[in-house]
C-alpha cells in the first residue's frame, strides 16, 4: 500500500494512528500542503479531490476520506479492533469522531483558512 499524507494534516494523522494500531506500515508518500502539492497533477492522478490522506491499495485502488478508509482498515484487518465491543461504546467513540471531523476540523481546514 502507498500512504499519501502530509505531516501536519489532521485527518492524516488520524489514519496513521489507525495504521499503526493496526500493525500496518504502508509506503509513505509525503505531500506538501505547504506548498500547494496537492493541487499539482501528478497527486491529483491520485485523488482528484486534491486532499490528504489518499491510501492507493496493491490491486492500484485508492481509497480517499480518512473516515472511510479507516472503515475498510477495520473490515479487511479486523484486528486488533478499533472500535469497542460494546454498541454503546461504539457510538460514544463515533460521536467524538463525528466531533473532530464536523465540528472542529472544518474551522481549522487550510482550504477554509485561505477562503477567510
């Protein structure tokens, strides 16, 4: 697997805690947010969207949305788990996801910093 982040990213670094809770250590490909990298062609081959994180599976799939592809982490490598067994433990842990990922990560995203 080819792991397309950056250093800084939020929502990178959430996957490359979920990979390496996972035992997991895909290629790492750095891309520079810094310097608008992800708007360039060559990353936008990978993710169209022009956002990091991007995981590009062996079979040459790339899956985009730290979200998801932490979702398919836990389908295909079921464990160690991420999630607790427990269905209410379960929604308390995706509640404070949902929370990073609605409620605080779109103020603090670089594309709304440079909108503002």
């Amino acid at each position: 697997m080819k792991l397309y982040s950056f250093f800084r990213s939020g929502t990178s670094h959430r996957l490359r805690i979920a990979l390496h809770l996972k035992g997991l250590r895909p290629d790492y490909f750095p891309v520079d947010l810094r310097v608008d990298e992800q708007a360039q062609a060559p990353f936008k081959q990978v993710n169209p969207q022009g956002l990091v994180p991007a995981l590009t599976l062996d079979d040459g799939r790339t899956l985009i949305q730290s979200p998801a592809i932490i979702e398919w982490l836990e389908d295909r490598h079921p464990e160690p788990p991420l999630l607790p067994a427990d269905p209410e433990d379960r929604a308390q842990v995706r509640a404070l996801a949902a929370i990073v990922g609605c409620d605080v990560h779109p103020i603090n995203n670089r594309r709304i910093l440079q909108t503002l």
